[in-house]
C-alpha cells in the first residue's frame, strides 16, 4: 500500500470537499453521506466510489483533518425502519482547502490521453 505524504489529500477526498463547496453554495450547508455520493455522480459522473463504505472512511479521515464536522440527524426519520443519519457540514478550513484545490486544478494542464502520440 502506498503512503500519503502528510497535509494531502486523495483525489476522491478532494472531490468530496469540491462537491461538498458546490452544496454549501447552492444552500445547502449539511448533507448526508448518500445524497453527497449522489451529487458526485450528477455533478461529477464521479467513478471514485467503488462502494458506500469508501465514502463513509473518506468522510471519517476528512473529519479527522478537521476539513468537516459530522452530528448525528436529531429529527426523527420519517420511513420509521431507517436507522438515524449523520449530518456532515464543510468547515472554514475545508472550505479553503476546496477552493485551493479549484485553483489548481483549473491551473493544471489537461491529461492527455493514453493512446495519444507524445
């Protein structure tokens, strides 16, 4: 297994805090784990999510970087057989580190395609 150097993120954390930048933005400043994988894929088409449990330990190590906060929904859930849903929200901090990442993504050249001549 390959190593992160410490203070970066993965391409599918950095997605997550774009994402979650796009929401907050367009007002919605909580979200739950599934309607963010579901925004991703409109959004993004986003492929990074192989299953919900690499959603759920990005959004946990995002967390632990202090990059989101997570409470526990207080409302009860209206389908009665549904266990209760953590609500996450972009802290300051994960706010700037998505612009940061923004801005170097527009900055960055685009990938060539493998098949093409060099």
């Amino acid at each position: 297994m390959v190593r992160r150097k410490p203070g970066t993120l993965l391409p599918l954390e950095t997605e997550i805090l774009a994402v979650a930048l796009s929401m907050l933005r367009a007002g919605d400043a909580t979200f739950h784990g599934f309607g963010l994988a579901q925004t991703m894929r409109e959004q993004c088409g986003s492929r990074s999510l192989t299953a919900h449990g690499t959603l759920y330990k990005a959004l946990s190590r995002l967390e632990e970087f202090g990059l989101l906060t997570s409470r526990w929904q207080d409302e009860p859930s209206a389908d009665e057989g549904r266990p209760r849903r953590r609500l996450y929200e972009l802290t300051g901090e994960g706010a700037r580190v998505a612009e940061r990442a923004r801005a170097e993504q527009a900055l960055a050249p685009p990938s060539r395609i493998a098949s093409e001549p060099a």
